[in-house]
C-alpha cells in the first residue's frame, strides 16, 4: 500500500499558529470521512515557513486532493 502526504505550506511571521489552526479543520474535516487518514500534523521547517498535513492511502489521494486543495503532495517510502 501506497501512502501521499498532502500538504499545505503557510510563510510569514504567523506561518505556525496558521498551519496549527488550518489542522484543527483538517481534524474536524477527517472525522466526517469513511476514507482511513494516517496521521495529521504541522510541521516547523523554519522561522517563516510551516506545513500542515495528512497521510493518506494512494487511492483515496483524489477525494482529499479534489475537497480539500492541498498545495502538493509527496510519496512516502513504506
């Protein structure tokens, strides 16, 4: 099984507490699925660029991509 990360990247001086909000609504999102999310999280790259992301199986990218718009994705090694 395939997994994709999907991730959505914020900058700026707020770029954390925006990527921590936007995953509390990929949360709230998520719990109205029937479709399996591995992980969410938000990530700190540095002082003005943070990420936001789910895990994902490769056949459930198209449902997440297309509702959800993430900025892009990444293959992760299983």
């Amino acid at each position: 099984m395939r997994r994709l990360k999907l991730i959505w990247d914020f900058r700026g001086p707020n770029a954390e507490k925006t990527a921590a909000h936007h995953e509390i609504h990929l949360k709230e999102y998520i719990t109205n699925q029937t479709a399996e999310v591995f992980k969410t999280a938000h990530e700190v790259l540095n002082e003005y660029h943070t990420i936001t992301y789910i895990v994902v199986k490769e056949e459930d990218m198209k449902l997440f991509r297309d509702q959800l718009k993430p900025h892009r994705g990444e293959w992760l090694d299983n």
